[in-house]
C-alpha cells in the first residue's frame, strides 16, 4: 500500500507551491482605497504590497478620467510600501496604476480606482475615511 508516500508527495507538492504564491507582491492595502469616495485633500497616495517590491523597477502612477499620467515615482528602495505625493486634485475619477518587481522576479501590475468629490483645499489634510475594523 502506497497511501503514506502518496500523501507525503501530495503534502509536499503544496507546500512547494504556496511559498512561491506567498513571493509574488500584490496589493494588500491602498489609501485611497478602491472605490473609494474622497471628501478630503489627498496629500499622498500610499500602496501596501504582501512582499518586497524591488527599487528602482517598480513604478506608481496617478492618472486622470483620460489616461493622462498626473503624477509618477519610481521605488527608491525595497520595501513593501510605495508612497506617491498627491498634487492638488479636482472633483472626478482617478486610477493609481503600479507595476511592481517583486523580489521572486515576477511583475505585478494593478489599479485602483477612485473618485474626488471635494475640492482640493492645501490647507487641509487627508485622513483615512474607511471604516475601522
């Protein structure tokens, strides 16, 4: 009876893949969240990745209704945290676009979408609004 082998290849073929699942960077977290309604200043945009994402390939972009790139940064270093300072921004739509190297070599690209309600005001700043758990 092979069942005790067989068992232990099965056991080991899925820890095998769950450590490379666990390497990739995707997006854990975001402020702005997705779909987010923004009723205050953003003074930075901020992206929190499950793993390391590798400096100086891995790139956040804001973007208008249209396409149009409105502000960019390229990570400085490895960390899990990529931060883009926010310009001042009209009511309307948004997407913040990232495309992250993650330390296993595979790149991870995604968007978050969001829309501004408020009127920029420089003198306030932006506060999480999602609902604390």
């Amino acid at each position: 009876m092979m069942l005790p082998q067989t068992v232990a290849i099965a056991a080991l073929a899925l820890a095998a893949t769950q450590v490379s699942a666990l390497a990739h960077a995707y997006l854990i977290d975001s402020v702005p969240a997705k779909r987010q309604e923004v009723m205050h200043p953003l003074s930075r945009i901020k992206l929190a990745f499950s793993a390391t994402a590798d400096a100086h390939f891995s790139v956040v972009k804001l973007t208008d209704d249209k396409g149009a790139v409105i502000a960019e940064t390229t990570q400085q270093t490895a960390s899990r945290e990529m931060t883009l300072p926010a310009p001042a921004l009209k009511p309307g739509p948004y997407q913040i676009r990232y495309r992250v190297l993650s330390t296993d070599g595979d790149i991870v690209e995604g968007k978050v979408d969001f829309v501004v309600r408020a009127a920029a005001d420089p003198a306030r700043d932006f506060q999480d609004e999602r609902p604390q758990s």
